[in-house]
C-alpha cells in the first residue's frame, strides 16, 4: 500500500508537539512534509497555517496537521482557506467524530492543553478513521453551500479606469487620443467602426520593464496573478505633495502586496491640460515599496514619476524588481481599504505599457 502523505505545520508554541508528532509519525510509516516553523522563535501562526493549508485545498496532501499553543488561531486561519475542514480535537473522542461526521482534512492541536501519548493517540485516531458519509455528506454539501456562495456574493465594484477619448489629457510628449468614424451608419455604411490613434501609456494603463529598460519584458509578459487579487487603496492627505519614504513609513503596509495611492491628482483629471506639479512617489519610496515585497503600485495620475526627474529613478527602481506600475487610475470614489482589484491591460505583444481596465470590488 502506497504511503499516506501528511503535510505538518506549527508557529513556535506549537513546535515541540509538532516535533515530537513528526517522529511519530515517520515511525508510523507516513511520508511527512513540514512547512515549519522550525524554532521556538516567535512567529505568526497564520504563515505556516496558510502553507500547509494551501496545499491540501490544491489537492497536493490529502491531510495536514497543524500546531500552535491552543490550537485556536490556527483552525480559525485555516477554515479560512476555501475547501478547509479544520477542528481543534483535545481527545480521540473528537478526533475521531472529526472525521467520521466532518470529514475534516486538518486537525490541530494545541501545544499549551496536549502533548505525549495523548497527543499521538489523537494524531493516530484522526489519521486512521474514516468518513462515514450519508447522513454526514449532506450535511457537508450544507456547508460547502455556504462557503462557495459567500464567495460568489458580490461587493460594490467601483471602475477605476479613465475613459479614452478624444482630446484627453496626456502626458505632454506622447501622441494625442484621436478617435473618428471609418466607417458610420449615417455615411450609408453598414457598421460604425471607428480609427483609434492612442500612445500605449494612454488614460489608466501600465508601464512594463520595457518601458524604460531596453530589451525588457513586455506588458505581455506580466503574470495575470499580479493583476487580480488584494490591493489596498490609501487616500492620503490632500495637502501632500509627493509619497517619499516618511509618508510611507506611516502607512500600514502589512500583508499586502498591491497599493493603489489615491491623492489630490484626482483633481487635476477636471483640467483641459496636463499638470506638471502632481504628487508623484519618490525614488526612497519606491526603494521601500520594493523592500515590502510590493508586486503592484499604482497612482492616479499620468506618472508615478515626479515631472523633472529626468532620471526616471522611481520608475527604474520598481520595473528592475519587477513590480508592476498602474498609473492614471481614478480612485476619486474610492474609499480607503482593501478591494479585489482586476486589473486588465490590453494585451500588446511586446508592449512597453498597455491602457488598462480597472475594476475595485468591496470584498
Ligand atoms: C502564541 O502565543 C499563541 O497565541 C498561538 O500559538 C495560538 O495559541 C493562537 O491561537
């Protein structure tokens, strides 16, 4: 018979009856992956909880046992992951009803409340019986019920991108947007197509590597998981005239890796002419935004860049750690928080940028 696969996890409270579970269960004859934590060293329980979840929801392990010192915060982070069926069991009584009536593929266990025989008895319980099914499965599907339809209720979605037109704004020595009729209905024809003349860094779009650095990627290259998922939009104040490293050291950028900068730039989209003195995000900042792992910045106006740095260094500094930048966004509506962003460009082969649509949703 082909070896069960358990995948373990802890935070630090939880370590030694992660350690001392591990032997057991290499004793047992199970292949065992650890995400961690490998140390008493402090750490947050939902790192290690969201790794080995992950991989049971895809499918990779059939089962995962996780561990911090009451086992609570961990069955909370991982019921969060969809597809999770998480229980805290402090005996074989329940350990072993987790998995006749719950079907559950994690168990945790607390550090603090088990440990020895005890520990291992749960462990061996919960690995070694089976769903019963019937009554239980309908009572599961309940649950998936609610789990797959509060992921399909649906926020308020806000559309961030500006619309492109004739005469719009642009940056001063890119192309002017001219859209006429080539073909019209009025002109006896049968179909309305119309000519598009726009530069490709035109209204919300995105700038590439390419777009400074030569022989780079392309708009086309970028991975679509960067353009979907989490972003924090802040409206910062208005009277601010530029984000640099003492503003962004006030925002709390933690567990996030999309930032959407919404400033008084939202104003200057109401004038016929470009606006050179827009708040722009300095190089400093931008060193600090690649420092915090950011994968997505965006602004809302035409650059990100402050209008005479010559030297293009923010814009540099983020397309050389490949973090992806979204600028002319319209955030004017947006309240400040966390949205699911989906974040479109067109998709030009080779493209040093891309205009984009933009949507925020409310989660
Ligand atoms: C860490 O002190 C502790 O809070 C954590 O291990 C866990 O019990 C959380 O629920």
């Amino acid at each position: 018979m082909p070896k069960e696969k358990v995948i373990l996890g802890s935070d630090h409270a939880g370590f030694e009856l992660k350690e001392d579970i591990k032997s057991f269960l290499i004793e047992q004859g199970y292949l065992v992956e650890d995400v961690g934590t490998h140390s008493t060293a402090s750490v947050d329980y939902p790192d290690y909880t969201r790794l080995a979840a992950e991989k049971v929801a895809a499918g990779q392990f059939p089962r995962a046992v996780l561990f911090c010192g009451t086992g609570l915060g961990t069955c909370i982070a991982a019921n969060k992951v969809p597809g999770i069926r998480a229980t805290v069991c402090l005996d074989t009584f329940t350990a072993g009803l987790s998995r006749a009536h719950n079907d559950a593929n994690v168990l945790v266990l607390g550090g603090f409340l088990v440990a020895g025989r005890l520990a291992r008895e749960i462990v061996r319980t919960w690995l070694t019986t089976t769903f019963e099914g019937g009554r239980h499965a309908q009572r599961l599907d309940k649950v998936r019920a609610i789990e797959t339809e509060g992921r399909l209720k649906r926020g308020k979605l806000y559309d961030i991108s500006r619309p492109i037109q004739s005469g719009m704004v642009v940056w001063p020595t890119d192309p002017p947007v001219t859209i006429e009729p080539a073909k019209a209905i009025a002109a006896g024809k049968s179909s309305n197509v119309s000519r598009m003349h726009i530069s490709t860094h035109t209204g919300t779009h995105i700038d590439a590597p390419r777009h400074y650095i030569n022989g780079a990627s392309g708009v086309d290259d970028i991975v679509p998981e960067v353009l979907m998922g989490m972003a924090r939009v802040f409206q910062l104040d208005p009277q601010l005239r530029s984000i640099d490293g003492r503003v962004l050291q006030g925002l709390n950028l933690q567990g996030v890796s999309r930032v959407l900068f919404g400033t008084s730039n939202s104003s200057l989209w109401g004038r016929n002419e470009f606006t050179e003195d827009y708040v722009h995000v300095s190089e400093e900042a931008a060193r600090g935004l690649v420092a915090q792992g950011m994968k997505l910045v965006g602004i809302d106006y035409l650059s990100i860049e402050e209008f005479r740095n010559k030297g293009r260094s923010a814009h540099h500094t983020l397309l050389q750690a490949g973090v992806v930048i979204v600028e002319g966004l319209d955030l004017s509506d947006v309240p400040q928080g966390d949205y699911e962003l989906l974040c479109l460009p067109l998709r030009v082969k080779g493209g040093d940028g891309a205009p984009v649509r933009a949507f925020l949703r409310e989660i």
